[in-house]
C-alpha cells in the first residue's frame, strides 16, 4: 500500500465499514487521514488499546501483508481464519478468503460491492472510539512504571516528548535491536516519513542509512534513532557526516547494553551483565570530530535539547541516556492481559456475536456476503 491511490481506497473501505485502520512496521507513516481511527502497529509493537481492539474483531482485511508470525503475535492478537487477505501473488493462499489483485483496484471494487449504510458498525465504532479516547500510550506507561537507572530517563517518555518537537514533515530513520520498540509506537504520523533499517533483524545498519537518506531529502529534517552499540559498528561515519556537513539529528538511545541480549539473558537467568557496555559519553566523541552535541539524562532536558538541535542545520548528535530498566511490552508481553478496559475509557456495550463463515463462503464465491456477516467488528491493515 505505496501509493496515493492505494491509501485513498483504504480510507474508502474503512469508512464505508466503520473499521479503524493498523499497519505493520514498514507501513508506519502511511498517510492516513485523520478520519480514520488509526490503531498504531500491529503485533509485538501494539499498544494495549490496540491488542484489546484486535481481540474483539471478528475480520481483519490483510492488504499486501506477508501474515509473517510477528503481525498478529502468533495468532495471539487475532487468528488466521479471521483473515480476509488482498494480494497481487496469485500464488497467495489464507485459511480464510484471499481477493488477488492490486491493492487500489481491489479495495475499490470491495467498496462498490458493500450494501450502503448511513451509519455502518455504530456500536463497533463508539467501542473503538472509547478505547481510543485515552492515550494509549498513557495508558502503557501508567500500567507499567520501573524504577529508572540514576542519571536516565524512560524510552518512552524521551520517544513522548519527542514527538512534541519533531517537524511534521521530518523524515525518521529507525535502527533495530531492543531500541527499535519504542520510536515506531511512540512517535506518531503527523505526516512524517518512517523508513526502518534492520534487515535480516541486525543492528548497525542506521547511522551510514540515516546518512543516505539525509542526503536524498535535503529540504527535510531527518531525524535517525539507533541503539548505542549498533551506532558503534560505524561510529567511524561521525568523520563523514561532519565532513560532508550532513544535515541530520541522530539520537542514540544509549542504555549502555546490547540492549536485546541484556533482556533475553536476563529473562532466562543467564549471567546478564555480560551484556552490559560500559559506553563513554557520545557527545563528547561526537564534539571531538567536530560535530554540534548534546547529552540528555534528565526528563525535563529533553524538549529543550531536541529543540536546539533541530534548529540548526549540518550534523546533530544527541546522546539520549536510557535507563535498562525499562523493558519493552515486545519483550515483556507474555504478562500483558488483553481483556482490561483502558483507564479512564467508558465501558463499551456488550457486542453480539458475528456470524461465523460458512464453508462455502470461505471457499470464495461469496466474498461479498462472507464480508459483510462477518464483518461487524473490523480492523483493516496495510503494509508496503
């Protein structure tokens, strides 16, 4: 779902139906209008509001999506047979329906087909709508509050206020590694540009990518988030950035950890600190090759910080110190339950039951009327 017509006819279909819309990670940004109630990531990256949502529907429409394990968390945010998907391979098969043609020409024709309503799924709507009505985000960080490392801030709250102070129109560039879980849930559209460097799930790959990018979008910020061991593998590109004069913000998200293996060990009772990285301040290894830097480990120094640097032009570097305690919902998932009200949020009526596909109709002659009796409670999703 790459293109402007593709993105109109799922807004189309999303309203005809009265379904919020997700994405996976590479579809982050996707210009999605404002109409639309927009669920943020599906699968590990989901925030609670959008796991208790994809627990309640009864059909998701599949656009161009791969239905790779991570995207519906292993049929734990929602099941295969609840899957109508949209592919160009014909070669693509689904345990439900599959409609095989280009996104925009597919959803059009779905669009055309669906019976008119004056107000389709009000109930679904209004349930969507109250889970929505508080931040989710809030509502993360409410549920979950560790102690933080001395001298640290929370992932989160540094990705929050963030998002206050970066343009609208920037382009970001996010690495991997236990870093990558908190840029793409907690920075939102806004009508900025996502673009994930984390191929084959290695670290080390977004400094020099971040560096092209900058370099392809001129007449844009761009903004780069990286863990700090993965900005080590080419801390060596400081001298190419400054050299070239780069016009780039780049935040190291330094935990001081390979910050992946520090969780899994510890999770697994396994000597932990191993992981750990004793890191020696970036600013100051940043300013030594010539380059404007700032360290941030204080909650109230963030916007101001972010501020600065995103007034200048050339080479930024920020060395955003985050505490290790904090660990992703990704990681942590297994103790999240779906089945609570988000705070704050009215209780939603009690829906009735869809009813469920008959044989024949998941076999595909018909789509139309497998759509539109199980479609009562509906996410759709997008990716590129």
């Amino acid at each position: 779902v790459d293109t402007p017509e593709a993105v109109a006819a799922v807004e189309a279909l999303a309203e005809r139906l009265g379904a919020p819309v997700s994405t996976t990670l590479l579809a982050k940004g996707a210009p999605l209008s404002p109409r639309v109630p927009h669920l943020g990531i599906a699968g590990g990256l989901s925030l609670p509001a959008t796991e208790r949502i994809f627990a309640r529907t009864d059909l998701v429409i599949a656009i161009g999506l791969s239905m790779a394990a991570g995207t519906s968390r292993s049929g734990k945010l929602f099941t295969q047979d609840k899957v109508l998907r949209i592919d160009r391979d014909p070669a693509v098969t689904g345990t439900g329906p599959v409609l095989h043609g280009e996104a925009a020409q597919a959803l059009a024709a779905l669009v055309g087909a669906l019976p008119r309503s004056n107000d389709p799924n009000a109930e679904w709507r209004d349930y969507v709508a109250s889970e929505l009505s508080v931040d989710p985000r809030l509502e993360e960080m409410a549920e979950y509050q560790p102690q933080l490392d001395p001298g640290t801030v929370d992932p989160r709250r540094l990705m929050i206020e963030l998002d206050e102070v970066i343009p609208d129109n920037a382009v970001v560039v996010i690495g991997g590694g236990h870093s990558l879980a908190f840029p793409p849930t907690f920075l939102t559209q806004r009508g900025r540009t996502f673009i994930s460097s984390y191929s084959f799930g290695a670290v080390g790959q977004t400094f020099p990518t971040a560096i092209g990018v900058a370099t392809a979008f001129p007449d844009r910020p761009v903004v780069g988030f990286e863990g700090d061991v993965g900005f080590f593998m080419h801390l060596q590109e400081l001298d190419t950035a400054v050299r070239e004069n780069i016009d780039l913000t780049y935040v190291v998200m330094n935990d001081e950890a390979i910050g992946a293996e520090y969780h899994r060990l510890q999770h697994e009772k396994l000597d932990y600190q191993m992981a750990h990285i004793d890191t020696p301040s970036l600013d100051a290894v940043a300013r030594a090759f010539g380059a404007r830097a700032y360290r941030i480990d204080a909650e109230d120094q963030i916007q101001a910080v972010a501020a600065d640097a995103l007034a200048g032009r050339g080479f930024r570097l920020i060395d955003a110190r985050i505490s290790r305690s904090v660990v992703s919902r990704h990681f942590r998932i297994g103790r999240v339950h779906l089945d609570r009200p988000a705070p704050g949020a009215a209780p939603p009526a009690e829906l009735p039951p869809a009813a469920a596909p008959t044989r024949e109709d998941r076999a595909g002659p018909s789509l139309m009327g497998w759509l539109s009796s199980a479609g009562r409670r509906l996410v759709g999703q997008g990716d590129r």
